[in-house]
C-alpha cells in the first residue's frame, strides 16, 4: 500500500476509534504514521490522556521493516531483588551489522505494573526496556504505552447502584454481585471508571445506568471482562473514545 494511503486509511481508523480527536492529535498522528510507517489498524499507536503512544507491536514491527541486526536483553544483577519481585534489564539494539548498538533500560516492580501482571515483572522489566532501546535506535520520539507506569484509579468515582432496583419498583438496579465485580475489573484492569460508566450505558442502550435491567448491566460486565482479558490496548481505545477533551479557545 502506498505510504499516503496508508496514511488516510490510519486517519480514518482513528476517527472510527477516537471520535473526538481534535486537529491537533490528527497532524500530530499524520506526522508520526508518515515518518515511521506505523499503523492505527494495526495496533501499532494507541491515543491516551490527549497523546499518543506507540505499542511494543509498532517498534517491532518497525525493526523488522528496518531489518534490524539483533537485540540483546540483560538483567542488571546490582539492581535486581527478584524477592521483592523487582528488576532492571538493559537492551541494545544493533540496527545493522557493525552497529554499536543503542541501549536502554527498563524497569518494573509490583509499584509500577498493572495487577493483571502481577508475578511477570520481568518481563514487564524486558519489554521496557527494548522498546527504549529502540525508541533510540530508530528515533522515535514518542514513549511507548508499555513504559507507562501503573496509575491509582479512584474506584469511588463509580456510583453504586442499589440492590434492590432504581427506585422506581421495576428491579432494574444492578444488585451487589454484579456492581463488586465491575469495581474488581475496573481496579485489576486499571480502568478509568468515568469512561465505564460511559461505555456501559452506551452497550446497554439507555440514558442512564440505572434504567438498564439487571439482564443488560451483566451482559456489559462479562463483555468488559472478556475484551479486557483478550486485548486490554483494544478496550483502552473503545474506552478512550467516551473521553471529552477540553474546549478549544479560537482567538
């Protein structure tokens, strides 16, 4: 495909994806897909709190397109307590035989990763780490959302719904179990609980959470579990797309 179609067909994948992308997103992601070949389809950007962020799958695809020499992973033994399950690994990426390779560092403990991978910090730690060194190597001057550390989410945000209906005697309210194991997935899957909500009374069809049935809020709840386990990146973007940036102001 030539590489300006690429470009419109990343575009268009990326309104389809983040409907409210603002002007200045879609230069930016026109100049990123242009100088590096990276593709929204492909899961190789993913746009995150008003930014873009290049995915473990674009670098390597890149060094592939780029037929990288090899790269080279080590643990920094000195930095490294797997007791407390934290490490630090160096990667160089020898982009061509002879190279002298570029190197970069990554690094992850039980602070900084998601529950989801709890127990595989090191590999967490390995991935960081390449996908610097070959931020380096290839220039590019966006951060991977893989060395992006692990955030707080304020569960408190999620209203709770009642156990016995909304109020209105119908038995729509989504009762205790259903509404726990939201808040679980939204804690373990470090999900922003606003963006939920949105996208929960988006799949169930209704104004508001609490008109939906008990039936649809638990059909939502098995979906979000299920996406969440298959392709969390895939989720993050639906969910990104219930997000509102600010008011522009045109002078």
């Amino acid at each position: 495909m030539p590489r300006k179609t690429a470009v419109q067909t990343s575009i268009r994948a990326a309104r389809r994806i983040w409907n409210n992308l603002s002007r200045e997103a879609l230069i930016r992601l026109r100049e990123i897909a242009t100088q590096h070949d990276f593709s929204v389809g492909a899961g190789d950007l993913i746009y995150l709190n008003n930014g873009w962020y290049v995915t473990h799958t674009g670098l390597i695809g890149l060094a592939r397109r780029k037929r990288c020499s090899g790269i080279h992973v080590e643990a920094v033994d000195s930095l490294c307590d797997s007791g407390a399950n934290r490490f630090v690994l160096k990667a160089t990426v020898f982009p061509s035989k002879g190279s002298s390779g570029f190197v970069g560092y990554g690094d992850a403990d039980p602070s900084n990763v998601s529950p989801l991978v709890r127990g595989a910090e090191m590999r967490v730690a390995e991935t960081r780490a390449v996908n610097r060194a070959l931020r380096k190597a290839y220039g590019i001057g966006i951060c991977s959302v893989e060395e992006i550390g692990s955030v707080p989410i304020p569960i408190e945000k999620l209203p709770p719904q009642s156990a016995h209906g909304n109020g209105n005697g119908n038995g729509n309210g989504t009762g205790p179990k259903v509404r726990d194991r939201l808040c679980q997935l939204i804690r373990q899957h470090q999900l922003d609980p606003e963006l939920v909500k949105a996208y929960a009374v988006d799949f169930c069809g209704t104004k508001t959470l609490r008109e939906a049935s008990r039936e649809q809020v638990e059909n939502f709840v098995q979906s979000l579990a299920d996406w969440a386990e298959k392709d969390r990146n895939a989720l993050l973007c639906q969910l990104n797309s219930y997000s509102h940036p600010k008011q522009e102001v045109v002078a």
